[in-house]
C-alpha cells in the first residue's frame, strides 16, 4: 500500500486551502459539547459519523429553546405559541430547501429518516407505476434500506429487482447499468455514496440514463449530504431522501424532496390529521403536498433542529466541509492503507467521507472493543450492506467515518490503536 | 472500564488462533448454523450424539476472537456429555458472561470456561460469547432453521 500512501501525501498538497479560506477546526470543536468527553479515561476520538453525526450547540439551544419558549402544536391553533411553533417549523422546511436547492418548499416532506423516505416512494409511487413482471433497478452498493423497500414492493407486485454490479474498488459499472435499465424498468433507486465503501456515484449520469427511458430515480442521499452540495436541480433526479442525525441534526427526522408534480400525483402514505382538506364519512379529501405526506403531529422539534443543523453547515460552507474532509480521507487512507495487514473496501476514484478496511490479523469486532478501550469509536460490521460484505467475500469491515470536526492528529490516534490491537493479538 | 486483558486473555488469544475441533466429526448426526446479523459471524456446529450423549463435536465458520474462541473451548468441555448436562452448562456460562447477580465461575461447572468472565464488562461482546452456545443448543434440538443472536 505504499504508493497509495505515497501519491495521497501528494494529493493533500493539492487539497490545502490557502488559510484565509480554511475552517477553523479548533473553533468548530469548542461547538460540540460532547467532543469534551473522555471515553474509558481517554480523549474521545469520534469515528463513527456515518453512523450519526454529533451535534453543535447551535442544534441543541434550538430544541431547547422549542420546548422551553414555543411548545406548541402547529398548523391548529389562533395562540401565540402555535403561530411561532408554525413559523419555526415552516423555517426549518425553508432551510431544507435551500440546502437541497429544490425549487419549492412544497417539495420537502418531513420524514423520519431516509429509510421512511425510500418507504414512503415505494409505497406510494413505486406502488403506482410497478406492476407484475416490472423490474425496479438497484446498485450492488445499496444500503439495506435501499434494498427491502423494494425488494417488498416486489414480492407484493410479483416484480423483479434488479441489481447493478460493482467493480474490485467499489465503483458502479456504468455500462452495465445502462444495459439493465430495460423497457420493464419502473424504477431506479440509486445511492449518492455508499455508506459502506465511501463510492461516490455519477448520480447525474444515471439520471439522464433512466430518463431517457422515462424511468424515475430516487437517490438516498443519507450519506451524501453531510459530505458534498447536494443541487437536486442540478441532478434532476425524482426523489432525494436524507437523514437529519447524520447532517448534525437530531433523529427521528428526515428529509424526502421530490418533483412536484410527481409528489402531487402520488397517493398519500398514511391517513390522519394535518393531511387532509376535508374528511366526511362517505369521502376525504387530501391537502396538496408536503401535507397530503405528513399525517399526524409531526416531530416538530427535529423539524426545528433540522433546520438549525442545516443552516450550521450552510454557514461552515459545505464546500468548505467537503475539502477538509477529503483532506481527512486522503491522509487516512495514507496511513492506515500503509499497515502492513490492512486491507482497504472501497478503492474508487471517488470517495467521500468513510473508509472501510480489514486487518488479516485482528477481526473488526476485536478491533473495535480494543479502540474504544483507548476512546476511538468505530463501526464494526456489514454496515447494513450484507449484500456489499458477500460481494468482497469478507464477513465484516471497521469503518472509520468523518466530519467536520475531525482532525489529521485523530486519525494519528486511530493508527496508535489499530497498531495497539496487533500488540494483543501478538503481530 | 475494565482492562482489556481481562476480556483477551492468553487463553482466550490462543484458542481464537488455533481453534479445537474445527472439524465436521466424521460421524456427525445433528448439526446447525448460528449467525449474528449484527456483526457477520457465522458458526456451524457439528455434533456426534450416541442416544443423549455427546460422542463427538466439532465446529465450523468465521468470527471474532471472542466468538472463535468461546466455540473453540465449548466444544473442549462437551465431549461425554449428556444433553442435559450440556444444557446446565451453557446456563452457568450465559449467566458467567452476561454477568447475572451472583453467578460466580467457582460454584459452577465451568472449569475452563470461567477464562470468559471479563466479557460481563462488555455488553457488546455477550452475544459474541455466547454464539457458539446457542448454536450447540439448535443442534441438540435438532432444529433445522439457523438460529439467530436476534431471537435470543
């Protein structure tokens, strides 16, 4: 792996911004209380951001300040605190908007998470246009999330997934891909990266290819947005869907974007409240979207501190945020590739965010108990993304995952550990 | 926190380098498969029953040290065992290591075994330990569906 270490020293030389433009990583950790903790007597070194992201104050004071000075249910009542409760989460939808730069507020649904986001096209759309003998189209990197939603529309359509193979370093074989969107695909669901191998795909070029066969495209974007600007317009794609907790923001929300006049032309997802523009006995009526898919009281805080989450990014500059952590990447993937007994998953050309490897002594899970004995918190496991673990014949990979407010001297701190963990196992 | 060496002792190093038994026993008549779906491992446990004896036991798969080795030793301590036997015994270790009040290695059967202790002091490594167990258990049973850590 020496010359991967070698040419990525290299690469960093490129990436450095001249230092008026350069984020003050120092400032940016002093925004995120829990960063001050220590993890087993040791200095937490927070690893493990594409599992979740932590969060600034800025996220914090804004659901305290939700809960302490405008509790109150929205879109219902005539009192003071419902009409700032309203104007705060009509903000926050706002702030999602411009983050994704879709054209209208109208386009951004409040979800969950991405995983309600996938399920909720699926069921609604994909239920719609897929019929017997149809075939919903896939990539080898998918997460799970991004597979049984389907793979459950499918079974209940009597359909076929289909599934576009990747190569020995992660990345989508685009030319397979365009022969599998056929005249029975319905649907393409695509990652932006993948959680597991860190691929960025072509997502625009996939867009274009299932356009042309007028097959609509849903892109789970879960762990794109915290890395890269995401331009829905510019992608053209049908649906984006991301998680809240992974951008700095709480759980329990999400963000699904979808076209208007597609999000018009779908059935609702759940019946309830907040959804509908007249209900009688015999017939209801749906309010247009973003209601017609938000049934019931919705998580009006995550909505909130969504919104705050997001303008904290906007404000880092994501551009700004992508460099520093590719930065952080470039350096990792120096250092840790160049462990003698390191095995890198997930080599393509473009990567954001996450590194996956293997170590031919020391299985993931023991590497993970043994960091997080020296405060390192890494993910250990199929990540989600079993079908990703078969396709590299491993069980299991150690993830080390990244943000904004990660440092080069981390991932120093993260090698003292894996080398600690072959002292155990008597490398 | 605990140190470390409590959950990888030399024995427990030694026995996840150089698994025991990891055979299919030439007269194996049950066996079963065992997966965590959390974390990949995998196990299949072989097991040559003479009427309600353990003639012989092997086993088979990928894992972790931890899961490795507790496989390993398990099937050290079944040899001539009775299935009821093999069941008491796989009580006082899932008691041992998930650290249940008052369990203790010393009042039990557990002879070897007790070297698994230091996994009490680690939540995320119990279902590791006891992989191995519930799979032997599903082969005792004569179960035909792999058992999961998730059903457990």
């Amino acid at each position: 792996m020496t010359t991967v270490a070698d040419r990525s020293h290299v690469g960093l030389q490129a990436f450095a911004l001249p230092a008026a433009e350069a984020l003050d990583i120092a400032a940016i950790r002093a925004e995120f209380p829990i960063l001050s903790r220590e993890v087993n007597g040791r200095k937490l070194v927070y690893l493990d951001n594409g599992a979740t992201s932590q969060k600034p104050r800025a996220v914090i004071r804004a659901l305290s300040r939700y809960y302490e000075e405008e509790n109150a249910n929205i879109h219902r009542g005539v009192h003071l605190l419902s009409v700032e409760a309203t104007e705060a989460h009509d903000s926050a939808r706002r702030a999602a908007q411009r983050f994704l730069n879709a054209a209208r507020e109208s386009e951004i649904v409040f979800v969950r998470g991405t995983t309600e986001a996938i399920n909720l096209v699926a069921q609604t759309c994909g239920r719609a246009r897929v019929a017997e003998g149809d075939e919903v189209l896939i990539t080898a990197m998918e997460h799970h999330s991004n597979i049984v939603p389907w793979q459950m529309l499918c079974e209940e359509k009597g359909a076929h997934l289909r599934v576009a193979p990747i190569n020995d370093r992660g990345e989508l074989l685009m030319d397979e891909f365009q022969k599998l969107v056929g005249p029975r695909t319905r649907f393409v669901a695509v990652t932006h990266v993948s959680n597991a191998l860190g691929t960025v795909n072509p997502v625009k070029e996939i867009v274009a290819i299932a356009h042309g066969r007028g097959v609509p495209v849903l892109v789970d974007g879960a762990q794109a947005a915290p890395h890269l600007a995401v331009d829905v317009q510019d992608l053209d794609c049908d649906f984006y869907a991301f998680s809240g907790h992974k951008v700095y923001g709480p759980t329990g929300i999400g963000v699904l974007y979808g076209k208007y006049a597609l999000l018009d032309a779908m059935p609702p997802y759940q019946g309830g409240g907040d959804m509908i523009s007249s209900v009688t006995f015999e017939k209801t009526t749906f309010k247009k979207p973003p209601s017609k898919f938000e049934a019931g009281t919705p998580h009006i805080a995550g909505a909130i501190g969504l919104g705050a989450a997001l303008d904290y990014l906007t404000a880092l500059g994501i551009d700004r945020v992508a460099a520093h952590e590719h930065d952080l990447l470039d350096y990792a993937t120096g250092r840790i590739g160049s462990i003698r007994g390191v095995r890198l998953i997930g080599t393509a050309a473009h990567r954001a965010g996450v590194l996956s490897f293997i170590h031919e002594d020391v299985h993931p899970h023991d590497l993970g108990t043994i960091l997080d004995s020296e405060g390192i918190a890494v993910r250990a496991g199929h990540h989600c993304a079993q079908p990703v673990m078969e396709r590299f014949s491993i069980p299991a990979t150690a993830r080390a995952s990244f943000a904004v407010y990660n440092t080069r001297e981390e991932i120093d701190v993260l090698v003292r550990g894996i080398e600690k963990a072959e002292k155990v196992f008597g490398r | 926190m605990s140190e470390l060496s409590d959950l990888y002792q030399e024995v427990i190093l030694e026995h996840s380098k150089a698994p025991r038994n990891y055979r299919r026993p030439a007269g194996a008549n049950q066996e079963a498969e065992g997966y965590n779906p959390l974390c990949g491992d995998h196990f299949t446990v072989f097991l040559d029953m003479e009427g309600d004896a353990i003639r012989d036991v092997g086993f088979q798969g990928s894992g972790c040290a931890i899961s490795r080795a507790s496989a390993s030793m398990m099937t050290q301590s079944l040899k001539g065992k009775t299935r009821a036997e093999a069941e008491r015994l796989f009580a006082q270790f899932h008691d041992l290591v998930t650290g249940k009040p008052g369990s203790s290695a010393n009042d039990s059967e557990l002879g070897k075994l007790a070297v698994f202790s230091g996994v009490s002091k680690y939540p995320a490594r119990v279902k590791c330990a006891s992989l191995a167990w519930h799979t032997l258990q599903s082969a005792l049973e004569g179960s035909q569906k792999p058992v999961t850590t998730e059903e457990v």
